[in-house]
C-alpha cells in the first residue's frame, strides 16, 4: 500500500498525505465533550499475582477465564455494591444512581479487512457469572468482519445522518444524550472499560479525556520483585518472589462523587482484584 501513495517533497523531507475521514470528526467530537467534564484521575498498580496464577490453574483443567473479563467481573460487582460512583447529575437539583452496572468495554476486531478499536456492550454485568462475561466478552471479540459490516449498515443511516450534520449541532446532541442519564446508559452504559494493556506488553497506563461519567483504563502488566505472602495474607518480608502488577487509572466525575465515597470503593476494588475476587467459587461450582 505504501508504494501507492504518491510521496512530496519539502524542505524538511518527502512526505505523504492521507484522507481525515468522516469518522475521526466524531473521535474529535467526543474528546471536545470529554474535556467540558470535571474529573478526577486516580492512578495506581494492584498485585495480581494471585488471580494471574489463579487463571493458569484454571486453565490447566480445561476451564479457560479470560482476565479482562475477570476485571470487569470484579468492577461490576463493587460498583453495584457502591452505586454512587456511576451517579448522573440531572437536571439542576437531582442526581440519578442506577442500581445495575452497564459496562461499555472496548475490544479490538476486524472490521472491512483492518484491526480496530470498537465497543462492546455488556448489559447488567453485576448479574452475570464470570463464566458468563468471559464467553460474552470473546464472543464480541471474535465477530465476523462481516457481521460488524453487517451491523454497521442496519444503524447507517443513522451514523450518515450524523456525520453530515454541521458540527455545532452534532456536538449539541451529543451533549444532551451525555447529560441525559436514561439515554446516556442506553447508548453507553454506565461505567466503561479500556484495556489499553491489549495492544502493548509490559507495565504503563494512560489518563485518558473520557466521556463517560465514570470509566476504567487497564493498563499493562510488569513483572517485578516483590514480597511473598504468607497463608494468612501477611507479607513475608524475608522471601522476595516475581511479582504481577497491573497499571490501572480511574477516571471519576467529581460533580457527584466526593474523595471518601471514591477511596472506600477504590480499597475495596482493589482488595478484590489482588484477591482473585471470585475465581475460587469457578472451581467448586
């Protein structure tokens, strides 16, 4: 493809131009609404040692668990029990707390013969098994490239009207769907997941300009030395092992949640995460 392009030249070098295509004006469009939001970043690394042998273990007797789908596992569970943190504010004096968690989570598929980043909704997540969200989660992941054609054209006309639309009434729509919390979960669900670990090895994450009101961004995993644990959970200062960390942002609006609020479910979350929050009831059930 590259001896296609018909290459320019400059003072500073040869160069080559590429079209903008229709569908970057909605990326641009979404990270101008991403930058009017107030949030808050929370950045750290969690221990996953144990959920990442835990998996290995698994595997070995013929039950394969995906780990982003072990992530999103554990965030929906302790956001259902901490509601708050997927709060909408609406209208002046109300804010809107869903009591199901709605995760939006980004999987890389071929679609029209190219890789790309494309979102995959997982409705009611606090209610489904960890079997249940790894299947669903590969399943989105394996899609045909022509069923996200497919797809792609029973909501075309929609997309096209979209993308033709000037730009100020385009953002203008994206906005009231934003600030909408019942349209707001229905196109976007209510806590969203990237796993920009996917696409690179090695430890790292990123702070994103998100959109949603609340969202996660998985990072990449770095095996480094670190402490043992005793069978009580202790840490075992006279035994140094490799170690598992995974880099890990938290993206939070901080129009409707407070630090404390934020901190309690942080501990928790990554309490559970280190754990291998219900990886052992897989093997007994």
């Amino acid at each position: 493809m590259s001896g296609k392009r018909k290459k320019k030249g400059s003072k500073l070098g040869s160069y080559y131009t590429v079209p903008f295509t229709r569908d970057r004006d909605i990326v641009v469009d979404f990270i101008s609404i991403g930058k009017k939001t107030m949030k808050v970043h929370a950045i750290g690394e969690i221990d996953v040692t144990r959920p990442k042998q835990k998996i290995e273990e698994l595997k070995s007797k013929g039950i394969k668990i995906s780990f982003s789908a072990f992530v999103m596992y554990v965030l929906a569970q302790t956001v259902a029990e901490h509601p708050y943190m997927q709060a909408i504010k609406w209208r002046r004096r109300r804010m809107v707390i869903f009591e199901d968690v709605d995760i939006t989570f980004i999987v890389e598929r071929e679609v029209a013969g190219k890789k790309m980043p494309t979102s995959a909704m997982f409705r009611n997540a606090n209610k489904k098994s960890l079997k249940e969200l790894t299947d669903e989660l590969w399943s989105a992941a394996s899609k045909s490239d022509n069923s996200m054609v497919d797809k792609d054209k029973e909501g075309g006309s929609a997309t096209d009207l979209l993308l033709r639309m000037p730009r100020f009434l385009r953002r203008f729509l994206m906005w009231r769907v934003y600030k909408n919390p019942f349209l707001h979960r229905k196109l976007n669900g209510t806590v969203g997941i990237t796993s920009v670990g996917m696409f690179a090895d090695g430890g790292g994450t990123a702070i994103p300009i998100a959109t949603g009101y609340f969202s996660v961004t998985v990072g990449g995993i770095d095996k480094r030395p670190g402490y043992a644990r005793k069978e009580n959970g202790e840490i075992n200062i006279e035994k140094i092992i490799p170690r598992d960390y995974l880099s890990i942002t938290f993206n939070i609006d901080h129009t409707t949640v407070d630090g404390g609020p934020a901190t309690r479910f942080l501990a928790k979350f990554r309490q559970r995460l280190s754990e291998g929050f219900g990886l052992d009831d897989i093997e007994s059930s």
